[in-house]
C-alpha cells in the first residue's frame, strides 16, 4: 500500500482528542418535551449561504437550497435503486415550443405560497430569473450570479404570460434547460421588497445589497423548511413548514440543525459523544468504531467524479496526452477502495461507467498499469532523474470532496512511481470553489495546474458540457482548464439541440467517450455519499443522487 492506514490505537487517540476540543465547544440544546430534532454535522466549513442560491457547491443546495426553497424543476429523491430524474417542481409542466426551440412555455402549480405567505406566481418566477440575469433590476444581486448563471448559461429571459404561465427563452436551442432549472430557487419578492424599502443605502444598489443581507437572516421561499433561528458559521435552525404545499412531504422531525464540521474526526467526535445524530463522510478509519457501537452507516453510489481537472492553458505540463494517461495509468483505484477509505468509493474509468447510457466506445481504458504509465511518460521525456513537476489546488474538506488531504497524499505517492513530482496547494473548500469558476489563467490558481474539484455528473451539462465545450471557459462557467477542442464543441451542439431523449442519449455517449479517450480529466473515483447516524434516525432513503430528502426522516 502506497498509504499508511492508522491503526485502531491511532484511530482512537485521534477521535477521541477531536472529541475533547470538538464536543466542549458544541452547546446544543436537549430535546425539549415531544420535538424531535435532527442535528446534522456538515462537511462545510461555514453554513451555505441562506437567501436563495446557496454556495459550498452542492452541499449547499443540498442544506440549504433544497431545504427552504423550491424550483420549478426537482429531483425524484425517494428512491434508492433508481436513478434520480427530473420531476415537476413548482412547475407542473413544461414544453419547447415546436416552431422555435428558444422558447419554452412552463405551467405554475396552483395554491403555493412562500414561508412569508405571499403567493407563489408567474410574477415571482420572472422576478426571480432577473435577479440572477437582469444588471438594471432592483432586486439583482451580482453575488448570486456566479453559483446560478454557470448552471444555466443558455437561459436569457423570463416573461409572465398569465398568473400561473410563464414563458422562458434561451439564447440558442437547449434541451438541457429544464434539467439546468433544478438549481433556480424560488425567494419571495414580496418578503425582499419590504426589506429593500425599509433598508438604507447609499445608492439604490447599496439598498439591494443590505436588502439580501437581510433576506439570509429571515429567508423566505416555498419549501418545506422554514429558517427558525441562524447563527452565521456556527449553525442553522430549520423547523418544518406544516403548510408545505406537497402534503407528503411535510417534514416528520419538527426540527433540523445544521453545524459546520470541516474536519472529519471532529466530525465522528460528535457522532459518537451524541453531540450530533447524522454526520456526512465519517473518518474512514473510525468505521469499525462506529459499527460496533450501534451506529447505522448509509452509502450508495452517486452520480459523481473526485477528479483531478487539468490546465491546458499554454505551458501546462497536461498538453501532452501521453502525460494526462500515464497520470490515468499510474493510480491503484482498487488499493485506495480498499485501503485508505475502507471500501467508501467506486473506482472511476471516466463520468461514467459501463451500462451507463452516456458511456460510450471508449477505447482508452483506465485502469492500473504502472508499467505502461512510465513507459509513457519515458516516451514523454521523463525518468527517475527527470522528474514532471504538477502543481493541484485542492481543499482540506467540503461537498463531495470525500477526504480530500489524504487522498491526494495517495495521489502524490502514487504519482511519485511514475516520475511525476506533485505539490498540493492546499485551501479552503469555498476558496476552492470561487477559484474553480475563475480558471487556471486567474491568480487565484496560484500557479497550480490542475484543480482537484469534485463534480456532480446526475445531468448532461454539469456531467460534461461545462468541462467540455470551449465557451464554458470562465467567467462563463466551469472549464477551469480552458479546454478547447473542437470535436467536443461540435458534439456538445449535437446534443443540446437534439430534442428526441433517444438520440441525445447516442450524442451524449460520443462526446463523453471522445473525453475519455483524450484523458481530459485525472478520473480517480465515484462518490458513494458515506452518512454515520444514530439509530435513532428513522426513515433515512439514501438516493442515487448528491442530494438526499429530509422531509421523511424522523427522530425517536
């Protein structure tokens, strides 16, 4: 093994001195008479920003996007066999338009009101699409542009047609929107516009900015958790909204807190001391512990990639494909399964794997071949006296980063055996997201030339396109490493604008195939989602999804 595994003694000291700084800093409050209260330990280091568009990736859509707000489009989350798909939302259906495919014309679901009892409408829905697309709207806040606009770059326009009809328009044909419209939240105008008149300001932009400002302490959307108390970086309460508009899925707990815990024995710390009830990615390590004292472990396969994203600005060392497979070629997948995160992963061979209608004819096989790496990375110029200098930027926790410290100490051992010489660049996990979006030219990169950012891969666009196509390079959205190659471009076209799900699934399945065989991405593993829990917690369906629904869990 390429990684040393502490051993159960170090496991323990570990764990147990989390718990003497961890717990004694955690004042939470007992369950009082018959509320039942789900406290959950986050891998965030701060709480995801409250007023609509959450940051820190997807666990803050997944804490507090999904939690207090709704879009038109969700995700089915109530299976954990089936793939999550799209489902109506606060849209009850939706259809392109057959002589123009810019436009789209989407139905409201009646009798939704926001936590502020306002009604939920058409005029919120254009309302909110302004406030992430239109520069001269009151209500535009530039902060949330960045984490919303990057996840629909097509959507241009939003106009009422009746109450309860709207109608939106894209810049050019796109059969992703509705997928895309998943991360939109729905924020009451009414609760933001008496915020924005009673705020004071310099300018009417300094009134909208303290307006938000506002709106994240006392939020207010369709969903069905309503914010109760909010404690910036320390916690946030959430208490079931018994109005909620889906009657099935009013929440069962009466209660939810969320606490930042970026580390991850402090967070198994809590677990066990019975701090908290629900911890996201437990210490590997600390698995057997948490067995054998009763806890229920949660884990199921994502749609999901931990990668490493390359550069392939002028000068990177990854413009060479014989260097980005050699990398490919050079990682024991299995012996990191196996090993360091105790079973916890799927090992990757590119987004996605066999059976998988996006799969494709690749013809690169990744898998571990040491041999064959240092043959080519040999053939590239490089040996044991020659060693390739590589640079990652990457975090010490956070969404869906698993255990991002000691995996890339793997990576960097593993590396070593094939003639690479890898420097981590090591930051927080928000950091880490903002400078994803600013790209490897961006001082922010720090002269890394490789981003170890874990994605989402459940839709077409955040599994491929955004990486892929060369007008997805930032400020746009997520091809960090400035990727251009025209067959990608060409094959993204194909797909967006072919409507029949048949034949976008056959575009799809190229262009994933012809990314693999570039070797575009150091594809490491799959996410399985690792949750610890007290058996206390009831009810608890873990999906094949990034996401998870809180409504049914309950709380003994």
């Amino acid at each position: 093994m390429l990684f040393r595994i502490a051993t159960s003694m170090n496991v323990r000291a570990t764990v147990a001195a989390a718990m003497m700084t961890t717990v004694s800093a955690l004042v939470l409050p007992a369950q009082a008479g018959a509320e039942s209260v789900l406290r959950i330990g986050m891998t965030a280091a701060d709480i995801p920003r409250t007023l609509g568009q959450p940051d820190q990736g997807f666990e803050g859509n997944r804490f507090t996007g999904l939690t207090m707000y709704d879009a038109l489009t969700m995700w089915d989350l109530s299976s954990a066999d089936k793939p999550s798909v799209v489902i109506p939302g606060l849209a009850t259906e939706w259809k392109v338009d057959d002589a123009d495919k810019t436009k789209w014309t989407f139905k409201l679901r009646p009798g939704v009101t926001f936590h502020d009892g306002a009604p939920f409408n058409a005029d919120a829905v254009v309302w909110n699409v302004e406030k992430v697309l239109k520069q001269d709207a009151p209500q535009f806040d530039p902060s949330q542009v960045g984490v919303t606009a990057s996840r629909m770059p097509t959507l241009a326009s939003a106009r009422k047609i009746d109450d309860l009809t709207v109608e939106l328009t894209t810049k050019e044909p796109d059969s992703f929107l509705p997928i895309n419209l998943t991360n939109l939240f729905m924020a009451s105008p009414t609760k933001w516009q008496k915020l924005w008149e009673s705020a004071t300001g310099a300018d009417d932009k300094a009134k909208s900015q303290a307006a938000w400002a506002a709106f994240a302490k006392d939020a207010s959307g369709t969903g069905p958790w309503k914010m109760s108390k909010f404690t910036p970086r320390e916690r946030l309460e959430l208490v079931k909204n018994e109005a909620y508009w889906d009657k099935a899925r009013v929440p069962k707990a009466d209660k939810m807190i969320l606490l930042p815990m970026p580390e991850a024995n402090a967070r198994t710390a809590a677990l066990l001391s019975g701090q908290v009830d629900w911890v996201e990615a437990p210490a590997p390590d600390a698995l057997p512990e948490i067995k054998q004292r009763g806890f229920k472990l949660y884990a199921n396969e994502q749609p999901h990639v931990w990668p490493w994203q390359f550069s392939r600005i002028e000068g990177s060392p990854w413009n060479d494909i014989r260097v980005r497979k050699a990398a490919n070629l050079c990682i024991d997948r299995e012996g990191l399964r196996d090993g360091l995160l105790a079973g916890l992963m799927v090992p990757a061979s590119g987004t996605f794997e066999k059976g998988h209608p996006w799969r494709g004819n690749v013809t690169f096989e990744i898998k571990y071949d040491k041999a064959a790496a240092q043959k080519l990375m040999q053939e590239a110029g490089y040996g044991p006296n020659k060693k390739l200098e590589v640079k990652t930027q990457t975090s010490a926790s956070g969404s869906g980063q698993m255990q991002p410290l000691p995996m890339n100490e793997y990576l960097q051992q593993a590396l070593a055996e094939c003639y690479f010489d890898v420097k981590l660049d090591v930051i927080e996990w928000n950091t880490l997201f903002t400078n994803w979006r600013r790209g490897a030219k961006d001082a922010s990169a720090n002269g890394a030339n490789a981003t170890n950012v874990t994605y989402a891969a459940m839709d077409p666009f955040f599994a491929l396109v955004r990486f892929l196509q060369s007008s997805m390079a930032p400020p746009v959205s997520n091809n960090w490493g400035f990727i251009n190659n025209p067959k990608f471009d060409e094959l993204v076209k194909k797909a967006r604008q072919t409507f029949d799900p048949a034949e976008r699934d056959k575009a799809l399945a190229e262009l994933h195939a012809a990314s693999v065989d570039d070797a575009a991405f150091l594809y490491v593993a799959h996410d399985v989602g690792p949750r610890a829990m007290s058996p206390k917690v009831k009810g608890v369906v873990q999906p094949k999804s990034w996401f998870i629904d809180f409504s049914p869990i309950s709380v003994e």
